[in-house]
C-alpha cells in the first residue's frame, strides 16, 4: 500500500486485495487451460458462490489444467506476496489508527466519501452532520424538509467529485430528492431557490471532509519525512 494521497490511503486501508487476487488466480487457470495440449490432464473444480473473493464472480465450475510444479518455482512468488501483504497492513494500520482518533461523526463522513464499501450507517450519520453543520439561511418548515433531501444530494455529489466525477446537476438532484422523499423538487427557479443552499452545502462538505483528512495526511508527512 502505497501512501500518495490522503483520500487514495483511506480508501486503500480498508480495501481487501484478496478479492483481487482470486479474481486474477482463476483467469490465470483458464488462460494456462487455453494454452495446454490435448495430453494435459485437467479436473473440474468448483468455486462456491460465497468465497472470499469478487463479489461480482459467480459459482463457476471450469477446468483447470493439473501440471506438476516445482516447489522453486512458487516459495518466491508466495514470499514476496508475504511481504507485501505485511507491507499493506502495516502502512494500513496507521491510516486506521490515525481516523480512529477523529470524532465519530468526522469517521463516518471519511467513510461515506472514502470507504471502499460504506455502510448505511455511514451515509445516515454524514448526511445529519452535513445538514446540521450548515449554516442555513432562514426558510420555512415545508423548504427545510426539502432542504434536508437536497442534503443528501449534495453528499452523494461531493462523494463523486472526490473521484473526479462532475457535480451534480439540477435534473439530477430533483430525481434524488424524488426516489428518497417522493417531494417533488421544482428545479424552475433552481437559481432563486435553491443554488445557495446547494452551494452552503458543497462548500461545507469540502471544509468537514478536510479536517477528517487530517490525520491521515500527518502520516503521510510523517512517513515523507521518514524517507
């Protein structure tokens, strides 16, 4: 795990490489199968469906080739992936412990923008400590309703412009406030109405995600330093 960037070493600390590895080891068997005569032997193997690897792989039964393998040719290999492993965790535990000691609401919003799978707890707690950590301007009852969905919007387009995505649109803020609250948003006036509040919260979300990024860039610096 290569420290580069604090929200590249949040997300990275939490991300399991295994999925990744058994994705690659199966692909490996079928192009070794791809390239083996017809006199190699080969067997049906099964993968269960719930096997610590890719989510997005399914139980498979294919043939993998049987080839008698050296012990050289693997101590190697299963020792530099050894050491890198150690190598992750050990620059991982840092980055964990490092957001351990921010206030939870601050962990569950670096979880929501930066876990490789957030849960929905985090995206509950974000969005209440982005909507009341926004300074809003006085509205009535029925618009601080909205607001709270338009909140969610804005999270959720914060979320991607960290991953380079653009911000989100007014069409597509109205879908999210409809699909979650079934209130419908009247984009028409988005300038009048609502492009201040969405601003207020866009530039909340860019100062709360900096804070909870704090620690994690001192062991960046840190680990720079050390260099």
């Amino acid at each position: 795990m290569k420290l580069i960037s604090a929200r590249q070493a949040w997300h990275d600390a939490y991300y399991d490489p295994s999925a990744c590895q058994i994705a690659e080891a199966i692909a490996e068997a079928r192009r070794q199968l791809r390239k083996s005569g017809p006199s190699t032997r080969s067997r049906l193997r099964r993968f269960p469906a719930a096997y610590s690897g890719a989510a997005a792989e399914d139980a498979a039964e294919f043939l993998v080739a049987m080839e008698l393998i050296r012990a050289t040719e693997t101590r190697g290999r299963s020792r530099v992936t050894s050491l890198n492993r150690a190598a992750h965790m050990h620059a991982a535990g840092k980055v964990m412990y490092a957001i351990s000691t921010l206030a939870p609401p601050l962990q569950h919003l670096g979880h929501f923008l930066h876990h490789p799978e957030p849960k929905p707890l985090d995206q509950n707690r974000a969005h209440s400590f982005l909507f009341f950590s926004t300074d809003l301007p006085n509205i009535h009852r029925h618009r601080k309703e909205t607001a709270w969905w338009v909140c969610l919007a804005a999270l959720y387009s914060w979320r991607g412009q960290c991953r380079g995505a653009e911000e989100w649109w007014p069409g597509r803020i109205a879908g999210l406030v409809a699909d979650w609250s079934g209130i419908a948003l009247d984009v028409s006036h988005w300038q009048r109405d609502w492009a201040e509040i969405w601003d207020l919260y866009l530039a909340k979300a860019d100062e709360l995600e900096a804070r909870a990024l704090q620690p994690v860039r001192a062991v960046i610096d840190r680990q720079e330093g050390a260099a």
